[in-house]
C-alpha cells in the first residue's frame, strides 16, 4: 500500500470497521399459524473495531454467532439493532449496501456451495465486477486467477466440479478481490481443506493482505491458524464477546476462563502432556433463553453469586489496557470473592 494510498491515510485516525452493540434475534415458529414462540439470541451486543491493514481472529465454539457476525457485516443478514460503521460512514444512513459490498467481500467456508455450478471459473471471479460495472471484468479475473496460483489458460473454462477443494477456495478468494474491496471476511475459509492446502492458502492469504492492503476478519476453530494469520484475536461465546486482545497478549496470558478452557482445549504435541480431565465440561447454555448475569457462570469453576446476577462489562485488564475481558475476576468494584485478582493459577 502506497503512501498516497487513501487507506493509508485513514489508518491513523479511525478504524476501517466499527460494529456498535450489533444484534440479531432469529425467531423459532410453530403451532397451527406458524406464530414466534421463542428467539435465539444468535448475536446480542456485539461491538468491536477493526483498524485498516490488521487481521481480527474470531473463535469460539459453533454456535456462538461467529457466522451470524460476517453475515451481518456484509449485509447478508439483516440486523435486528446495533450499528456498523465503514470507514466512518453508517451503513443504512451516509453508507448503502451496494456500496458497503463494494468495499467488503467474503470467502465462505463450503468452496463448492458457494459457487454457480453453471458458470465457468472465468464467470464466476468476472461476475460481481461485471455486475458492479467495473472495467475489463474479463481481464480482472483472468490476472487475478494467476495471481491466486490458476493458471488462466487451464482453469478459465472449467467449472467448479472439475476442481478440487483447494482450487475451488483459489477461485472464492481471487472472485472477492475482483471488487477490489479493502475488508475480506473469511468464514472457516481453510477448514474444509488438507494440512498441506490449508499451509498453502494461508500463505497466499497472508501475501494478497500485503500486496492489495488488506483488511480481514478471519474466522477459524484452529487456535494455531488464528494465531498465525491474525494480529487480534475476539472470543466470542453465546451471542456475546468475553475476551478481545493482541496475539501475543492473549497466547500468554487468558484473562477469561472461558477463554483459558479453549487454550486447554488444543492438542498438545508433547506425549508426557496428556489432557486427563476435560478443560470444559457441559454444553453451551440454550441460546433462547441464555442464563442471567455472566453467559458462562453455569460452566465456569471460578463463578460466584454476582455472576448469576451482573452482566460483566468488556474492559481492559489491569495490567494490559490492550487485552479485554468481560469477567468479574478482573473487576475491583464487582463484588467476586476474586475480584481484581484475575484467574486463579
């Protein structure tokens, strides 16, 4: 990214994408007239930043609204509340979704699903250009297939069932930059794929973040993909956020003992290290009628009574104003028997 680049410029001063107490309630129909019984609090109050050339890693366990997240940001879904701000701009009010697409792009994480089985390769990465009314589509996506590593002249005329998983993904990632866009989101983009695919992707990935002065909001299960690929990791559980802080920060030290059980949770390749009781234990709560006060107090060991009854807040830990975690461990003023000493060792 050149220094004249306008990316460049906004950088400094505020970030490429703001999410502001984002929420989405899904309803459950039933009876004889099909009438709302019940709703899942897919996504309640979920805000964050993301700041022009960073990669913000998203974890937690299915279900906890991670794609329900990227399919809000790029209007996929329909938000129930809450605000999202690109580049300073309020989708819905100075900012509309044509344009909001222009400028945001996803990889999803089934490659076949995602693409027209009728449209050749060439098509498919041309199509949203094409759509868009941007010059020379045909051109942008034949250079664009190169640079993903499709030799055009093999690839342009095949369609997607003549490809294997790791092609199929090539060709997701080079159609979302054939908008030029400055924020991909990838939803589990390399999960589906080999080890030695998945290595080649994530390098690919890491090069067009340099080349074209990127943005991504990267979505994974794999806590060594978030760790290599990404700059900030945000955990989310049951619809809400508990913990978001620099790589480095939260690799060392988990302020949030939801958090803590998923690092627990990874495979270890030391053979004298064996898990020999589960990390975390139960289910998630049902998320159409989440449990009052801290989401996680019905699985967490640390839980006192203030945690059934308060909703911590997201703030800085004492000592890393950078490193965020919504428990009342890290609360002086919340009443834990705990309180202000952080996760027990």
């Amino acid at each position: 990214m050149s220094a004249t680049d306008p990316r460049a410029a906004g950088a400094a001063t505020r970030p490429l994408i703001s999410v502001l107490k984002l929420k989405k309630h899904f309803p459950v129909r039933g009876g004889v007239f099909g009438r709302t019984q019940a709703v899942v609090q897919a996504v309640d109050g979920v805000s964050f930043d993301v700041k022009p050339g960073e990669t913000l890693g998203i974890v937690g366990e299915s279900g906890c609204g991670k794609s329900t997240t990227a399919k809000l940001l790029i209007g996929l879904t329909e938000r129930d509340d809450g605000d999202i701000l690109f580049d300073g701009h309020a989708l819905g009010a100075q900012l509309t979704l044509k344009d909001l697409r222009k400028n945001v792009q996803m990889v999803f994480q089934d490659s076949y699903a995602s693409l027209n089985p009728r449209l050749t390769i060439e098509d498919s990465v041309a199509f949203g250009a094409r759509v868009q009314g941007l010059d020379n589509p045909e051109d942008r996506a034949r250079a664009l297939m190169e640079r993903v590593g499709l030799d055009p002249d093999r690839f342009a005329h095949r369609y997607p069932h003549e490809l294997s998983g790791g092609q199929r993904q090539r060709v997701n990632i080079a159609r979302a930059l054939a908008m030029s866009p400055r924020l991909v989101v990838l939803d589990e983009a390399v999960s589906a794929l080999d080890k030695s695919v998945e290595a080649q992707v994530l390098n690919l990935l890491s090069d067009l973040r340099k080349e074209f002065g990127l943005t991504y909001i990267f979505i994974s299960h794999d806590l060594n993909v978030v760790r290599y690929i990404s700059d900030r990791i945000l955990v989310m559980y049951l619809g809400e956020v508990v913990e978001v802080a620099p790589v480095d920060s939260i690799w060392t030290e988990q302020a949030h003992p939801y958090t803590r059980s998923l690092f627990s949770a990874m495979p270890s390749m030391d053979p004298d290290n064996r898990t020999k009781e589960p990390p975390l234990a139960g289910d998630p709560p049902n998320p159409i009628n989440p449990p009052p006060g801290c989401r996680f107090h019905t699985r967490c060991r640390f839980a006192a009574d203030v945690c059934k009854l308060r909703v911590p807040k997201l703030a800085g830990i004492a000592r890393n104003s950078d490193h965020l975690a919504a428990c009342h461990l890290h609360d002086a003023e919340s009443g834990h028997p705990g309180a202000g000493k952080g996760i027990p060792a």
